[in-house]
C-alpha cells in the first residue's frame, strides 16, 4: 500500500513538472512572439514616419559625400594657395625691408 501511494505521488510529480516545463516553453514562446512583433512594430513604425517627414538614407548618404568632396575641394585650394604664398614670400619679405628701410631713412631726417 505504500509503495502504490509512494509510486503516486511520484507519478504525480513527475506529471506536475512536465506540465509546468511544457506551461513554461509556451509561455517564453508567446513572449517571444510579443517581442518579435513589438520590434517589427516600432522599426516599422519609425520608417514610416521619418520618411514621411522627408527622410531618406540615400539624402543622407548624398550630402555626406557632397561634404566630404566640397572638403577635399578646399584641401586642394589651401594648398594650392600655400604652394603661391611660398613662391611669393621672397618677395613680400623684400617688399617689407624695402617698407621698413624707407620708414627708417624718414626717421633720421
């Protein structure tokens, strides 16, 4: 009699946790589904509204390169620049010695 009773209560145990893993695995199915659903929802979402609003990744793309080029454009002309102000420099030096000189022959006078 206790051998059947403790083969029932065992059997019992044994059905309460296979019921409460099988309850537990669709529980975290049904969650998972929720999440899943809930991401898709807000990128969805998100996309639908920033491209009514006038967003496009392709504007974005664009106008970064267009940034990017009109930068390396102005790296061009400052050297190029630089490349004149070195061939000129010579000259503008004598030009101030010359300026300078003058200055000093008034002041002796």
């Amino acid at each position: 009699m206790s051998l059947l009773l403790l083969l029932l209560i065992g059997v019992a145990f044994f059905f309460i946790i296979k019921y409460i893993a099988v309850i537990t695995t669709v529980a975290a199915i049904i969650i998972s589904g929720i999440t899943v659903i809930a991401l898709i929802s807000t990128w969805l979402g998100t996309s639908y509204c920033l491209q009514k609003s006038g967003y496009h990744p392709r504007n974005a793309k664009q106008a970064y390169h267009q940034v990017e080029s009109d930068l390396n454009q102005i790296a061009a002309d400052l050297t190029e620049t630089r490349l004149q102000l070195d061939s000129v420099a010579p000259y503008l030096r004598d030009m101030e010695f010359l300026r300078y000189a003058r200055q000093d022959r008034k002041t002796e006078n």
